[in-house]
C-alpha cells in the first residue's frame, strides 16, 4: 500500500470517528433536552410570579389578640417585689443526735448551750393597692418577719411596715410611705369564666418582674394547703413560680381579679396548676385590715360536710349539692335559729350552696351580726331558717397593736382564745385563757420552753383572756421575766420569758 492509500484509509477512520462523536454528541443534547424540559416546566408552574409588595397589613382573624403589652404597661408599674427576714434557729443536726454524740465521745451529757438565731430570708411579690402606699400580699410572704423592704419597678427601696396580716385567708396588708404610686384596679372576680384569659405579673424566683399568660382553669377550688379554712381559689395555667406568691392575676381589662398565692406541684416548679385567691375576698379582707387592723368574720355555729352522691341518694335529694350539718354547737347562731344535726342547707338568701367550702365562705364573708336565711332540706321536705350570725373567734395575735413588722410581738408567739371546740381537739375542761397557736424559732418564748398548744391561763398571778390582755400584762413586767403559769398536757407549769426589747 502506497502513501495515498494509507492516507486515504486514515481520513475514512477519522471521519467515521469524527461521525461518531457528533452523533453521541446529538444524543446526549437530545436526553439532556428531554430530561431538562418537564424539570423547567414543573418549576414555571409551581414558582409563581413576584407580585408588587402591598403596604397594607394583612388584617388579624376575628377575636385574635397579636399583643397585650398595653395591659402590661398599665399593670406592671403596681407589682413591687418583697424580701422578707425572720430569725430562725440555728441547728446543724437534730438535739438527740447530738446529745448521743457528746456523751459517747466525752462520757457525759452535752451541756446546755444557747443557739444564736440566724437570717433567714422570703422572696415575695405585692400589688399597690392605693396610691398613699397600701400593698396586698400573701401572709406567708411576710410571716414571722422582723425586717420587711418592698422594691418598687423603678427601682426604689422603702422598708415596709404591717399595717395586718389574715393567716385564714393568707393575705397581709403592708405600708410604705410613699405617696402617688400607681395602682391597678380591682376588678370583680366573680364575673370571670373559665376559659377567660389572664395575666400573671410578679418576681419569680428573683428574677425580675415577668409577665405570663393563660387562662382561667377552674373557679372555686379548694386545696388545703394553706392554714385556714377560708379558700376559694381561681385555678389558672398562667405560668407560677416560687416568688410569684403575693402578686397579681389580672384579666385582659387590667383589673385585678386574684392575688396568685400557691402552685401544686411535685418538683417545687410550675407544671400549669396555680391558685389565686379571688379579687372578692381579698378586697374584703383587705378592707377591714386597713380599717380595724383585724378581720372580723360571721359564724353560724355548725360543722359542715359536701354531700356525696351516696348521701344524695339516702337522703332523697334531687340534686347532689349542699352541706350537710355533722354537728351544731350548743347555744350557737345555728343551735339557738332551729338547725339540727343531719339537716341539709342547699341555699343562702336564696342563692344555691354547691359545697361546704362555698357555705363556710359565704358565711364568713358576712359580717357579724348579719339576717341570714337558710334554705335546708330536712326530712326530705325544703324549709327555711332565719339565722343571726356571731362572730368568728379571731387569732387573736399578740401583736395587734401594729407596734412593727413581728406579727408575733415581743414573747416571739402567736396566740388565740380558748374556745369550746379548741379545748374539745385539746382534751382539757379549761374553758379560759390563751392557746399558743405558733412559736418564733429562736425567740423568747421558744428560748423559755414555751409550745405550740400550750394554754396560757395567767401572766404575773393575772388570768388573761385576750391578745390584749397578754400585752399590757408583758408590759407591765418592765424589766423583769414575765411569769407564765401554763397549762401542757393536763398539767400546771410555771415559765418565766424575758421579753424581747428591741
């Protein structure tokens, strides 16, 4: 084969090759086409058009709220944060423990030695109530406190003085001499529904006053947790937390309609379950320790249960509701008006009575010395009962003469008066003097010996009988110890107590 040959063999190779490529190069155009088309297609009927930015707001659905920082700002200037300090025993283990230390390392008793009292300090929160310097709390925030400072939102600091506290009802009055401050109003509790939005405003866990948001769960509850019967507790899922106690639960209006006081929980954190005492009762209450420095309360006289749907039925009721009457104290309100044991009260003046909660407070949110009129079934026929109401036994603590922020005066105790039913629970036939209802760890009473339940009959050879009376006989003593004469567990004992002089 020649040169031309060869070269003519070598263009046919290329050519073809060259063919080749073009038409693989074809093919793949041709997928590529196929596969890009629908993919671009797809995209131009899913990917719409830039549209021209409209400037009007797209309206809110019907009923929806995007904020509630106007109520914020109308409410959260009343809401002050409260420290509170109390002196308390200092104890590093239990006295058995280290009375049996001492003797077995030393072989002999441990001898006595005086524990210093130490600080100890309560966060709470308040609401201005009036704009002269009245501020609503919980009594537990405030509680045995020797020094009480409320810290307003504006960063001022005033040292606070208890004008009076309610343990019942868990509420406390304090003072601060300010003038012009502002307040929230106080709304009417009865008229919210579960289901209604609220707000709670407070200090939780120090952290600084903090708003949160939910709603009315339930009205009415009742938790036994605090010391007093007197609970009608507006449930809400509003976040609280340790702190809040003492602040306000107010509703979309910026009324106040409850003062949050306890959360239930088994963590010590909020899980949704707080209670506010409703705006009602702590006006109430509010309103007769600003005036008189105490609560006075009406009283009928009876014990009360709820009826169960088993009672309903032994008793031919219709509805399961009311309170059943367990016991009636002789001579009483109710005794001396026709109750008797067994009856049933379904309404007072004429309003239903779901429960014995609603009943006692009903009863005890009238003052003493009201008409009332008892709807009672008895017998299985209704009837009505015209009643007189006394007045509820106060506690009647030994410092009721507003002297300073201890509510449990210069003996370090609280008392209240003997009573039938007390001296019943006590098991004793002493019908006269004072029960010690609580003791200031570290104070002089607790320094002295004294106990919760002991029964003060005489101070200085004196009987007492009163909160009063147990102040003027300590004041009398002057320098010297006051002389108890107490009774414990059937037994007569005389304490001498050096009253606290500061």
């Amino acid at each position: 084969m020649n040169l031309n040959d060869l070269l003519r063999v070598v263009k046919n190779r290329q050519g073809r090759q060259l063919g080749i490529a073009a038409f693989v190069l074809l093919l793949v155009l041709v997928v590529a086409g196929w596969w890009l088309q629908p993919a671009e297609a797809e995209a131009t009927r899913t990917t719409p058009a830039p549209a021209a930015l409209s400037s009007t707001a797209v309206p809110a659905a019907p009923g929806r709220v995007d904020s509630y920082a106007d109520i914020v700002s109308q409410v959260a200037p009343a809401v002050v944060t409260i420290r509170s300090e109390r002196r308390v025993r200092a104890t590093s283990f239990g006295d058995n423990d280290a009375e049996n230390f001492f003797q077995q390392f030393f072989g002999q008793a441990m001898p006595h030695m005086r524990q210093e009292p130490q600080i100890e300090g309560a966060l709470g929160s308040g609401v201005i109530v009036r704009s002269d310097g009245y501020i609503l709390t919980n009594n537990h925030v405030v509680a045995n406190a020797q020094e009480i400072k409320v810290e307003l939102p504006d960063e001022r600091t005033f040292a606070a003085k208890l004008v009076g506290a309610d343990a019942p009802s868990d509420l406390a009055v304090l003072k601060i001499n300010a003038t012009n401050l502002p307040v929230i109003k106080i709304g009417d509790s009865a008229k919210m529904r579960v289901g209604d939005v609220v707000l709670a405003v407070g200090d939780p866990l120090g952290v600084g006053e903090t708003v949160t948001m939910g709603i009315v769960s339930a009205k009415g509850r009742a938790t036994g947790l605090s010391d007093g019967s007197y609970e009608d507790f507006i449930q809400t899922d509003a976040p609280i937390n340790q702190g809040n106690s003492g602040g306000a639960l107010v509703n979309t209006r910026g009324e106040l309609i409850g003062i949050n006081s306890q959360i239930m929980t088994p963590s010590g954190g909020n899980i949704g379950i707080g209670f506010a005492i409703p705006s009602a009762m702590a006006e109430n209450v509010m309103d007769q320790i600003i005036k008189t420095g105490t609560v006075r309360r009406g009283m009928l006289g009876v014990t009360v249960q709820s009826v169960s749907s088993d009672m309903a039925a032994n008793l031919g009721l219709k509805e399961v509701h009311g309170a059943i009457v367990s016991s009636v104290e002789s001579g009483g309100p109710g005794d001396r008006a026709g109750v008797k044991q067994g009856d049933v009260i379904t309404a007072i003046n004429g309003r239903p009575v779901t429960d014995s909660n609603e009943l006692r407070n009903e009863i005890a949110g009238m003052a003493p010395g009201s008409r009332v009129t008892l709807g009672v079934v008895r017998d299985g026929r209704n009837q009505q009962i015209e009643a007189t109401l006394a007045q509820m036994p106060n506690k009647d603590r030994a410092s009721n003469d507003n002297s300073g922020p201890d509510e449990h005066g210069r003996l370090g105790m609280s008392v209240e008066p003997m009573t039938p039913s007390i001296a019943n629970q006590l098991g004793t036939r002493t019908r006269t003097g004072l029960v010690v209802d609580s003791v200031t760890p570290g104070g002089p009473a607790s320094d002295a010996g004294i106990r919760e339940g002991d029964i003060i009959k005489q101070v200085n050879r004196r009987p007492v009988a009163s909160g009063s009376e147990l102040q003027q006989a300590v004041r009398d003593s002057g320098s010297r110890p006051a002389l108890l004469l107490v009774e414990r567990d059937g037994q007569n004992l005389f304490i001498a107590v050096s009253p606290d002089r500061g």
